[in-house]
C-alpha cells in the first residue's frame, strides 16, 4: 500500500547508476507485450526475449514495448542498451518508491507515476510504479504487476478506432496516461462513498471502529495525494517543456490531462478536510456521551445517596428508653408515612430540579 | 450537493472525447430557448430541434442559445459539429464534475462554471455546472436544471435596457457571469445568517445538533470554495489572456467581476474562520457542563456519603450489656442530638468550603 | 460590526452600475462639507446641495468635497456625472460590502477602505467604508456615519501647516488614508489590553464568559484583517502603480504607510495567535479543574465507601444465640474500639496514599 | 517585553512626520557617545552636546556617534538637520514600535531592528528597538537603553583588530548587526534549556504551572519571531539593493548576516513546534491522570457499593417469628461465615476482572 | 540529537571570521586521510601534519583530504592558508549549528550539509556536520566524527569502478553527498517501522509511553527536516549556479540528487502528518477509555444505590408496635421474599435499559 521507504538499505553504498530493484517482487515472471503498429498494420504478441521485440522499430511505426515485472534487471539492462536510456534513469524505473516525475532528453522521454486501484476484498488502496519511456517512434511501459488498466487503449489501437493509429508514441503516451489518472477518479469515487457512509454510521453508533476507519481514509488520502501533486506538476511540465517529441496537437490533451490532475489533487484536499471534520464529530461525539452517562450517574446518586443516608439515620440503635430525646420518630404513629413523604418529595423535587437545568 | 467524483467509473475506459454525461439527469428532456437580438431587432422562442437555431446566426445579431438538460448528448453534439467545438471541450460540457475554468480557442472560448443556489425547503444548497461557449456572434449557454437566474439578463435585453443590446456576445457572457456570482453572495448571506443564529444557540442549548448544523455548515463552505476558488482563477485568466473574442470595454467589467469572485473567496475563508470557532465554543461548551455535573455529583457524594457511613456507625449492633466501652453513644441522653447537630455542621462546613472553592 | 454579505439580495438581478445603495443607513440625511484651499487661499463650508461645489474646482485649488452618508443615490450620481467617474465605480461606492481596493483611471483614482474605531460603551469594533476619488484638482470622500477622523487633517489645513497647502489632492488622500491606518492602531490598542487582561484573569477565574471574550477577540481579529490585508495590497498598488496623478515626492509617503500597513496585519497575526494560546490556557483550565473535583469525589468515596460496607457489616442481624459462629465480633468486649480503629487506621492510610500519589 | 501597539494614541492626529518618542522612557537621560577613527588614528569621548560630534566628520574618518536614550526628541532633531535626514525617518527611529526594515536613500541608509536580551533574572525576553543611519563617512546609532551589546565591536576598533579600522561605516554596521543578531542566538540557546528541563519536568509531574510556562515559551517565541522575520527581510532588501554606500567586500559579510538571521527563523519555527508538541504531552497527561483517577474511584465503588447492599439485606429488620421465608439465612449456623465468603469472593472477583481489563 | 543553538555563548563578541569551534568535541583526536587519484595513479594514506598532503596537489589528479574532528582548529586554519579559503567559510566549517547551504566562490565551492545515522543502541537520530570544499584539482572533507559513510565511495575509487577516476573533483563531490543522502532514507526506513509498529500497538495498548514515543518520533521528524528543507535548496542552488567548477556532465547526476533531496522532504512531510495522526487516534483512545471506565461505574451506582436505599429502609427501627402504620412490611409473611423480588426485578430493568442504550 505504501511507497514510504523500504528496503533502500539493499541499495545505499552502491555507485549511482547501479541497476537494482527496490520493492518487493510483485509478479513471477517477467512478461513482455509487444505491440507494433501504424495507420494500417497491427501487430501483437508475447515474446519471450526482449529483443524479438527490437528489430520491429520502423520510422513510419510505433513500437510498443509492455513490460510487466521488474525483478530481472537483465531484461531493463537490454532495453537501455538498445534505446540508449541512461543509467541513471534505468535506475529510476527499477526504483519503485520514485516520486512522480518527468525527464527529458534529446532522443527520449521518462515519464514515471503512480498507478492506484482499490482493492474491494482487502478494503485497501494498492499502488504500483508505471514508467514510460517514448522516442520518435518506440513506447517502453514498465509495469509492476498484471494488471488490465492499458486493455482499453490496447483495445482501442486493434479496432482502429479514429485517431488513435494515426497518432505518433506521444499520443499513446497521453492514452497511458489518461487511463492511469482516471484510476485515480475511480479510487476517490470509493473513498467518497466511504466518507458518506462514515457520515451516516458516526450519528448512529460511534465507536473505536469509526476512529480506526477515519484513520484509515486519513492515510489512504496521504498515499493519493502523495501521488498526485507530484503527478501534476509531472504533467505540467510535459507541457511546458516544448520538445519536439510531442507534437503540438497533444499538446491540447495534455492540457486536459492537466486539468484532471488538479481535479485529483483538489478532491484529495477536499476529502482530507472531510476526514477532518468527522475525526471533530467523532471526538465531540465521545465528549457528549460522556456527558450523558455522567448526568445518569449523578442524578441516581443525587437522588438515592441523600435518602440512604436518611434511611440510615432510622436504622440507628439509639436507646430510645433513656431519653425521649433520641430518636422519638421512630414512636410516632405515622413515623414511616411521613419518611416516605420526605422521601419521595425529594426525589421528586430533585427530578423537577433536573428537568429545569434540561438534564432530562 | 457535491460535485465529488460520482459515477465516473461510467467513462472510464472510454476514448478521450468521448461524449458521455456524467451525473444525475436533473430535467426530464432538453430545452432549447433562443435569443438572437441586435441594436434593433429582438427574437425569442422555444425551439424543439436545435437546428432550427443555426440559420440565426448573422454577423450583426448576438444569437444565445440556451440549452437546459445535458443527457440528451446528440444535441450537444449538434451544436458542436454546426460551431466546430472540440471534443474534448463537448466532453467537458457534459461531464458536471469538472473543475470550473476557461479554455480559449481563435474562434471561440469556453467558460465552464458552478451555479450554487440556497434550496430553503430542503435547507441545503444546491449546485449545478453551467458551461458557457462563445464567438464572435453567438453565445451557447449549457444549464443542468431550470431556473430563473438568467431572466433578470433575459428582461434587460427584452426591454432594451441601455447598452445591453449594443454590446456583443462577450458583454452577455459577462452579464451571465455576473448573475452567477450574485447567486454565491445569496448563498453566503444566508450562510451569514445561520452563523449567527448558531452562536445564539450555542450559547443557550448545545447539543448534538449544533455539532451537526457547525458540520453542515464546514462541509457547504467546503463545496463553496471549491466553487469559487477555481472560478476566481478563471475570471483573471480570462482578463489576462487578450483575446479578440473580448472588447477592450468588457474587460473593465471583467475586472469588476473579478473582485467580487475574490471577495466570495475572502468570506469563506472568513466563515471556515467563524464555523471553528464555533467548534471551540461547542467544546469547551461540553466540557464545561461535564464540570458542572461533575460539581454536583461531587458536592452530594462528599457531603452525604461520611454522614450515612456514621448513621451506619449507629446502626451497627455491638453488644452494649458485655460491656460499657461497646457503643457508649447510643446509651447518652443526648445521643440523638449531638449526632444530628455533627450531621448538619459538617454538611454545613462542606458547603462552606465548596463556596470557598467557586463551586457554589 | 461585520461587512459580511447583507442584504445583497436587493441587488441580484439588477444591471450591473445600477446605484443601489447596500448596507445599513447610519445617518439621518447626508451632509456635505466643502474645503476648497490652495497655496494662499482657504474655504470651508457645508453645503445644502452638492451641484454648490462644483464651480470652485480650479486648477490652482485643491477641491475636497467630503460627502457623509450614502442613502441618497441621486447625490452620488451628480458627483459621479460632474467627474466623469465610471458607473460601475459609483456601484463600489455604494456597496459597503466592498473589499478594500483601489482602481485607477486616466483622470482619477479610487480608493476604497475601511475605517474601524473601537466604540467603548459596546465594548465592540465598528466599521465604516470610506471611499476617494481623486484627480488633478479635487479628492472627494464618501463616508457611511459622522466621525472626526479627518479633523486633524482638516485642522492642519486650516492652520496652514508647512507642507499641507502646497501639496496636491495625492498628499491630502495619504493624509487621509494615514488618518484612517491610525484608527487601526488605536484598535488593536484596545485589542491587545484586552487580551493582557484576559491572561490575568483567566489564571485567576476561567469560565464561560471568557471563553465568549476570546470568542469575541478572535471575530474582532478575523474582521481587522479582513479589512487590513486588502488595504495592504492596495496601498501596494497604489505605490507600484506609476500614475501620473501621484508626484514622485507622495510615493516615498505612501511607503511609509505602506509600513504601517504591514505592521497592522503582522500585529493581528501575533495577537490571534496569542488568541488561540488563551483558548488552550481556558480548555486545559477547564480539564485541570476537572481534576481537581474528580480527585474529591474519589478520595471521599474511596475513604467513606469501604467504611460504610464495614458498619454495614456490623449493622446485621444474624442472629448470634444460635451459633457462636455468627458475628462474635459483636459480642467482643472491645468490640466497638477495634471497629473505631480499624476505620480510623484506614481512612489514615488512604490520606497516606493519596498524598503519595501527590493527589493532597 | 511587547512591540505591541501601546501608547499610539499619543502620537493619531498629529501630522505625519512629527517628532513623538513612541514607548517608555528606559533611561534617565540620553547619553551620547564618540568614537571617531581611521587607519591610523581613534578617538572616543562621551560628550554633553550632540553638536560636539559634528566637527569630526571627515571624509577619511569614519564618525560613529552612539545616542541611548529616545525620549528626547531634540537630539535627534538636531542630528536630523545635520545629517540631512527625512522627518519620517526621525519619526520611525522614535516609534520604538516599529517593524524591523532597511531604507534607502541617496547619501544614507536606515536599518531599524530589534535588540534581544534574556533577563536572567525576571525570567523573561526583553526587547529594545535599535536604529542605524549611516553615509559615506559616519554612523549613527540609537538605542533605547544602556547595554554593553556594541562594546566588543567598540573593543575591537580600539585595540585595532585587522580588518576593523580600514573598512568603512559599512562594515562597522555590518559588524552592530551581527553583534545584535549574536544576542538572538543567545536568547534562543536560553528558550531550548528551558524547553528541555519542560520535557523533563512535564514527564515528572505536570502541573498548571508548567502550562503558564509553555504559554510564556509560545508567547517569547511569538516576540522573536516578529523580530526575526522582518530583520531577514531587511538583511534581504540590504544585499539586493546595490547601494553605493555599500562595498563589493562586505557584501559577502552580509550574506553571512542573512545565513544567521534565516537560521534564527528557522530555529523560531522549530522551537514553537516544540512548544506545541508539549502542549499535546501536556494535555493528553492531564487526560491520563484523569483515567487514573476514575479507575480508582470505579474500582472501590464497583467492590464496595454491591457488597453495601449486601450488607444493608441483612440489617433488614424482616420479622423473622411471622414466618420462616423472612430471612432465614440470619438463623442459619453459618449465615455469617457465608456471608464473608461472599463477600470476599466477590471482592477477588471484581480485582480478577479489573487485572483482566489491564486497570491494576 | 539536535543542533539546536548551543554553547553559542562561546563565540558571542569575536570578530566575524574568528576560528571557534561551536559543538562538542567528538573524537581525541584530529585524523587526517588523503587519496590522490588520477586515471592511472592511486595513493591513500593517513597524514600526520595536514602539510604532507599538499605537495600532492597536481592538476592531472584529485587531492581529496579528509579531515575528521573539528576542535583542533590550527588544522583548518593551514587547510584555508594553503586553499585560499575565505575565513568566514572556515567559520563556517567550524560552527556545527550551521543551516546547510552552497556558497560559491571564483577557485571553489564551499558544500555544508547534515549526516544523520540511526543510532539502534540509543534508539535515536545522531548528526553531524559535513563541510566539502572542492575546485579544479582538489576536494577537502570536514567531519565531526569517524564514520564508515564514504567507505563506499573510498573503495570505488580504489577499485577503479568505470568513471569514478576519470570524472573529476565534482563527480566525487556528488558521490559522497549522494552516500551521505542514502543515509538520510536509512533512518527514514527505521522511523517507518517505527510508525507501523506505533499503529499496532496504539490499537493494543495505548499507554503514555505511546505518547513518549510520538513525541519522540515528531521530535525526530523535525531534526530531519531542518536538515532535509536546506539541503534541497542547496543542492537546487547547486544546479542552478553554473560553476565553471562543475562539469556539464555532473549536472546531470546532482538533478538526480535534488529528487532524492525533495523525496526525503516529502517522506518527512508524509510522516510527520502520519505522527499527527497517531496522536489523535492516541487522544480518543484515552477519551474512550474514560467513557468505558464511566460506564461501569455508572451501571454499578445506577443498579445498587437504589437497592441500597431500599434495604436501608427496611433496616429502620420505627416502632411496629405502636401503629400498624409503621413498616407493616415487615410483619407480612411474604414481606422478604418481594423485597428480594423487587430488588432483583429492578436490576434487570436496569441490565435491559443499558443494553437499549447500547452501554453493555
């Protein structure tokens, strides 16, 4: 779930540039996914070396390299000989706690994020690395696990829906992209219905489970937002940057992208404002019911410890053949009806006295 | 009330530029209404199709047509193919989850903005996205629900109201604008008052319920500031980027509309400001009254608890015939009376001291 | 007290430059004072009808037309035709709701403000718009209620004090906008005796009216600063803004002011800060009392409850002649003493205890 | 110890640039001292008259003319006149309560700061406003109360340290500056002993007094801070303003200024995030000890109140010869002793539950 | 722990570029290492005298002189003889408190910069000050204690890893900040766990070590922030400075650095709200406590105080002899049997009552 730092020590004491992964092995084997095509060829298969996939490249092509699991730095080590990526930036594809971010070069482009899903059986927002590397006429994805969130464009591509074959690697790229950022929709979609069913269970029964709750979606929107801010301003310089691998017609989805990123971003501030308050109607919640059982508490006690006391009083031995000072209530005829009527006055005169401070 | 990510999961997937709505169906059909008008001439009907609008257009005349209803989307399309409006922004349009803000294009502009309205039955406030799109002769405004906050614009061009007819498409978007942002000052002078009715209240009666009106209240300034921010925003880029679409005399009004976008943004903080404190009030408010009880209960206990353990005293049953030393008390002619006179001087020497210490 | 959006409601639906005057009528019938003066020359008097003045504007002359109270529009418009002011800025003029700005104008400049005086006898901050517009020859002034602010200024005019006479209508406005900046010193004067205050007695006496005074402090601060950001950023333009109505010689006085600006906003922050420091000195007040009442009650209940149980014990009737078994204590010669010392022991271990545990 | 606004009222009305002495009077009379040195010579006098100084002004000797003591106005007058400086300038050197800031003018510079010291013995920050003027040939520095801050620079000049004698008035001020910005760090060093004997002594035993000290600590911190921001600011504006007054060499000094007044800030920051983090421990002790002290009321009421009824059955005066159902266990032979075994085992039984719970 | 101001009372007085060392002396004594590398040449040494290494110096190799432990100061002054280095620097080098920051001179560059360590056995952060100086030929390292950091890059060199010889003074300067930020995510990586192990056990057994150890971690937090914050905006400086001293190609490595840089920054962040977090879950979890410790107290008082006072009434000794009026109860024949039902139906009423109230 989380990108904090873990496991770094593997790395610290190596030379800058050494390829190591860092993260946990997510998937078995390491699955390549070539996709070659132009405005009338398609071209897709599995293949088992990562260099099957080189000679495909082409000028009037693109060639789109899908690699899924990261743990062989072998396969990584290829394809940075192949495309000429520098080591350092080979570096940052295998490192999976990477802030988002941009690179640019003369000949090619890094682009890593943050891709989110919510896992419904577990309950938990799962994060995985995306790296994209593109060139004039190449895509390279670096992916950390299966997963089926680039089936729509791959989808899209085969059915040679209009534009999207037409378009060079940046357009692929903005697709990747797009369909990653509206991931992020989803997942705050799922937290959005988390805080309103807090909502609703915090009036009706608040309890330690409401705390631990509030404190997940707390942490669940710091891992997004994590993830988003530096997301945006990853793709803002994609815009800004004006290089000449991106043309200017994507230039105007970039923009829309944009937007979506600060919409992300905008929610997440939203929704950790709303974590705020519940956290305040939680705790004043506590607060209140304190009040409740205490005003319980003290109205038995202000009522009966008095009256106890009195029924004490007539249960004392006092001789009462020695003196008629002592205790001479206890001979009087209607002695008994008369500590009921003290009694049950007071409790009565209490409980008048409660209502008229709103205790009851 | 939220325009949070709601049903997005609809689109995901899509090709961007997908026409989807996104969001409740809020009218039953579409509603077309036209406007064309000039210095000298006036035209307004109802239309069933949409294209009946489109032979209107004419260099001297301001054509507005007002669509209301968005999940038809063949209609939107329509208008989108007849004033060549890019996709992307038609699916910006229909999708009323977006962040307002303005797109400039050579031809035409987009202004996508959020209607906020005080619903006074349900007590809450209602939002709605308005989009608005304009060129050099026409202005296509796009509205969720019906309502009535364009008619006072509607009236002054119907009565020729000076200027109003003069003055291009930029000058009725304006108008529109300005409309719009009238509404939020209603909003917020309603929220005004319920601020100040709680702090009356919170003074007299907190309970539960006063939590929930201050929680309402954080969550309706939330939705107000996620309204107003980006329109500020919107607002100065519309006056910063120097676009031909706008008249040199417009941007003075522009100018104006953008103090009143800041002073709506200037009073949330202010009322976010207010509705905290009024939390703290609420709190201490609580723990105060928790003291209160907490007095009472003590003052009962301390005072009545010592005097029934010495009733108990007397009421034990030692055996006075074994021997003299066994409960004197009870055999002394003033036994009955000194116990009482104890009672009542160390209750009254309690309360004493409960005065001393501000209890009482 | 508050600018908070009020009675905007008159307003919506109206064209915008419409002159509808928003806020509360806080003098019976404006009044107009004229002071028309120059290097040799001085005149002031108070005229009935506004159209008096105009004719006394000359180049030689400074022409100050200080107009109180706003109700009637139709003045307003006749000074707004005679100097060419723009409608929209007539509105502004209007509008008490106004945020603090200043526009400027190829023959006039307008400045709008707030003034704020501490009115002693309600033991609150009142508020006031002033605006000005000046130009080659005149300033004139627009003020909500009566007030002597700008005698001083008026005063040294009069007497001719070096410097004032000489100067043009930017040096008389900085005297003014000086004038008003100094009332909000005199106000957080009273603010900051207040909160010294405050700290004395909330170590002497913590309850819920100060919890209200706080609560009162912090609204106060929350409305100077509403009124003195702006007002910094204004008096910022203004110094930026290289107009040709402002001499090179009024600038380097508009920095100073520009100070005092800043210093005013810097000492609302510290005091709210202090502010929010006497709100955790009141709750932690409130939790230690707490406390102290909690340790009373327990020490009472832990000492007196067992030693209850104890006589209870004894106060029993199992009947002793059957069996040796049943309560032989009762029939003990020392009986009754051990009982006394048993308690006493007790109670005087529980002192040991709790002093211990630095509850005594 | 406040800059707070104080005794402003004196000086709202007056014209702007009058001469006012804002603040105490902190010295009985106003001591001027002269030191007046080049490569090769130093002389240093006390003198009774301001004008004395004024025949020492060379061009190849630097005049440093020390005044304490602010109350009386016609000194500065005087040296006003002589050193042609700006009224408003003599006026901001009075206002003990100004803001820390840097101006600039053709042939002299004013720096006006605020001077700390830790008075040992009242245990609190005492602050002293400090102002600098200085041209090509002479500094002039007043301060409102003796001190011996400047005299290890006076020390310096004297014994002729390198350096010290050759450069200009500009490395003399720079050289006060860095003295005064020294006494920060020592104020500073003091506030982190006390935090740290705070957290000692919070964990020890937490008490009303040690909030008052954290209140005092946040309060002093609040002071430096408003000292120490605007001062950065100045050493700022000091080193991007490219006076002519200035040399290339100290330049680099000033940068060194600027790198101790940042660091000032910064350890501000830290220590009132200090200061609030012991607020938390402090508060969330109170709450803890309020836990302890209910679960010992809790545990003896919970043991005691059950076994009191008990007890209070059995002194039931039931007439056991009317039937065998009243109290038969009073005749039973051993009532008593099961009783006891009652009793007793439910005492252990509650601690069984109480140990369980993790309350013993 | 911190380097907070300390013993800055030390150096309060001296002139400006005096050499103290401000901080604890951590090693006996002075160790001085030097390598000497070039593409083909290797030499590494320990040196007495500092002297022996600056015949070294050529300009076809690298002459990196590191020096550990700081208090010997006539060390560092023939090091600034010898480099030209400018006594502020040395100053610098020498003042343990230091902000880190980049000061750029014509023949070198001054980098200042915190390590810290996770010191296990101690539980705590450890820093110390790192001061390099480089130019064309030469690279001198200053720390304050020994340590096994640069070990790495030590061996790199002696191995002859591809480019380590054959980059330049700038390269090395970048390796060994790169070593001394991998430290940085090391203790990152330990307050990680540190937190997740904190979550687990706030939910188990919240106690007021927890509240220690969020103290202690926040604490923590801050000490790497202040080093983090400044070390980013070096390195930013860094960057954007274009030495002639810093290869074109390094630049490319130091950009990889500032992310690591802003991603420590951000870690920091993300567990500094994490912390805050903790605390609130902290807070509640005391305030639940308390409600569950009330509600037993409450439930017991509620259930027992009543039939306490019951068989209190029924022990009173009022005459049954004298009136049939007194206690009749007592004489019926089925009188205990319904005392006993009374009570025990009373006590379920309450059991029911509380578990429709949700406290059982």
């Amino acid at each position: 779930m989380t990108w904090l730092p873990k496991k770094v020590s593997r790395k610290v004491g190596l030379q800058p540039g050494s390829l190591i992964h860092i993260g946990e092995q997510k998937v078995e084997r390491t699955r390549i996914n070539l996709i070659n095509y132009g405005a009338t060829e398609y071209h897709e298969r599995e293949v088992a070396f990562v260099e099957e996939c080189f000679h495909f490249r082409a000028p009037e092509t693109v060639t789109w390299i899908d690699i899924t699991g990261l743990h062989d730095t072998s396969v990584i080590e290829k394809v940075g000989t192949q495309f000429k990526i520098h080591p350092l930036m080979l570096e940052d594809i295998l490192n999976t706690g990477l802030r988002p971010k941009v690179e640019f070069f003369e000949h090619y482009i890094l682009i890593s994020m943050k891709m989110l899903y919510y896992n419904n059986a577990e309950d938990e927002i799962i994060s995985e690395q995306v790296s994209m590397v593109f060139g004039k006429d190449f895509v390279i994805t670096f992916q950390e696990r299966e997963g089926d969130v680039f089936n729509p464009v791959r989808e899209r591509i085969k059915k040679n829906v209009p534009r999207t074959r037409l378009l060079g690697p940046d357009y692929l790229v903005y697709s990747l992209m797009d369909a990653v950022v509206d991931q992020y929709f989803l997942v705050l979609e799922r937290i959005g219905e988390k805080i309103e069913d807090l909502e609703d269970s915090l009036v009706e029964k608040p309890g330690p489970e409401s705390l631990q709750t509030i404190h997940d979606l707390k942490r669940g929107l710091l891992y997004i937002r994590r993830a988003a801010y530096p997301l945006r301003e990853a793709v803002g310089n994609l815009q800004l940057h004006e290089s000449p691998l991106v043309n200017e017609f994507t230039y105007f989805y970039l923009r829309d992208l944009q937007d979506h990123a600060v919409q992300v971003a905008d929610t997440v501030e939203t929704f950790r404002e709303m974590a705020s308050g519940l956290l305040d109607i939680y705790l004043s919640g506590i607060s209140h019911r304190m009040n409740e059982i205490m005003k319980v508490l003290t109205m038995i006690a202000t009522i009966f410890i008095p009256l106890g006391f009195l029924a004490g009083v007539y249960g004392m031995n006092f001789d009462t053949s020695i003196s008629p000072l002592n205790m001479p209530e206890l001979e009087m005829k209607f002695g008994y009806i008369i500590f009921w009527m003290i009694s049950i006055s007071t409790a009565l005169g209490m409980i008048w006295y409660f209502r008229k401070k709103h205790w009851l």
